[in-house]
C-alpha cells in the first residue's frame, strides 16, 4: 500500500513491450499491464502463446526490444541486479535450468551466499523450509538423482526462503504427481510474494490466482480480467486454450 495515496503499490508496470528472439522467432507483441503488490496472476495461453518469454521480460532476466519495464519501481539493469536478485525470484518450466549444485543443500545454500546471508543463518532459513516443504531427507542428494516432482519442489523452495517481493511460476505443476501437485498448490497458496504463475492448466487456475491475463497464440494479451474469463468458452477457444 502506497501510504501517500492509499492505493496498492505496483509492484510492476510494462509498457508497450515487444520481443523477438535473435532468430527471428516472434516472443511477445505490444504487451502493457500493470500489477500490483500481493496480486496472484495467472498467465494463462496455450503453448506457443508467449507466456515464458513475457515472464523472462518482467522479471528482467531479458530486455524487450520495443517498450519499457519497471520492476518495484526500478528499471532492470545492471546497476540495479543486486536490488532485483534480493527482491524478485524465477522458477523455470524444466528444472534442470536452474539446480546446478553437487547436492540440495547447497542448491538451498547457494542464493543466501550470493546476497552476502551469513552461513549460520542461511543454514537455520534452508533446514526450516526444508523441513517444511518435506525435502529435508533429501538434502545430502545430487539433484540430477532427483524424481521430476523433487526437483520442481526443489526449485521452488530454493526461490520462496528469502521471501521476495515477486515470485515468477513457470507451468509449476506440469509433469508431477499429484501429492506432488497438491504440495506445490499449497506452497504457492501460503506465499506472502506477489505472485504470476504461468500456465496452461485450467483447472488450477482458481487455486493460485483471481487475475488472469490471457495470452493468444498471436502473442498478445486476448484479455485481462478475473475468474469470469474461465467461464468465456469462446473467447478461450479463440486464444487456442480449450
């Protein structure tokens, strides 16, 4: 909340942003939104629709070749890469993208000792969340020993122990079990993190948001609304969702 003028802060704003991939591959087109601190988003468009690549772009991980970003309140730039590494966290799709360590613990360590956390305490933060998600008889594992579901809640509790401001969710529950999937639903639904989930899955969309931006196959943004566009057959057919 914004104490000057009563309303909800941004916690993200983009404006007229574009972004084409340096083959030639078409990413996003003219997309402008604005998203307000403790939203839960849901990006939701079939494959193909642009949904990755917007999330790259609003959490600053790749700069728009048309239009502006600004992430609480700041541009993503080098000068301001600590800010946005301490406030803004990415789970990717595949999870191999992103475990890299020779076991779960120091991938639990590894973001802590980047942002200077002194080791004691980054131990306390990494065995309470581990404990609390269930991934604590898995610690001493190499995650490439990991089952897909391990790794997806994995990278998820290596992104939510520092509480940043903004967690990005790519297509979180695609390819697990269910245990697994009610484990990570109940993860993002405890989040305090304002959060935009990615996905295709329309099913879980009423569990983890009550704003949905959907995106078409054009790569455009087909509309911007609440739970009501679920119910919108034909404009979900249009966007090529169902």
């Amino acid at each position: 909340m914004d104490l000057e003028s009563g309303l909800p802060k941004k916690a993200l704003v983009a404006k007229n942003i574009s972004y084409t991939y340096p083959d030639g591959t078409l990413g996003v087109r003219d997309v402008s939104l604005e998203i307000f601190e403790g939203e839960r988003v849901v990006l939701l468009g079939p494959n193909g629709s642009g949904k990755s690549t917007l999330m790259m772009l609003l959490s600053g991980l790749i700069p728009p070749n048309k239009g502006s970003i600004e992430i609480l309140g700041v541009e993503p730039s080098r000068k301001n890469s600590e800010f946005l590494r301490r406030n803004v966290a990415v789970v990717f799709q595949n999870p191999d993208d992103f475990l890299f360590n020779p076991t779960v613990k120091e991938e639990l360590l590894y973001t802590p000792a980047q942002l200077g956390i002194p080791f004691d305490e980054a131990i306390k933060i990494a065995e309470e969340f581990a404990r609390r998600f269930e991934i604590d008889g898995i610690l001493e594992k190499p995650p490439f020993r990991l089952s897909g579901g391990e790794k997806k809640k994995v990278s998820i509790v290596c992104s939510i122990m520092l509480n940043p401001k903004i967690l990005f969710l790519d297509e979180p529950t695609a390819n697990v079990d269910g245990k697994t999937r009610k484990k990570i639903l109940e993860i993002i639904q405890k989040s305090s993190s304002t959060i935009i989930t990615a996905t295709h899955e329309l099913e879980i969309v009423p569990k983890i948001g009550n704003r949905i931006i959907l995106m078409g196959t054009d790569k455009r943004i087909r509309a911007d609304g609440g739970l009501e566009i679920l119910e919108d057959e034909k404009l979900l057919e249009g966007a090529g969702v169902i």
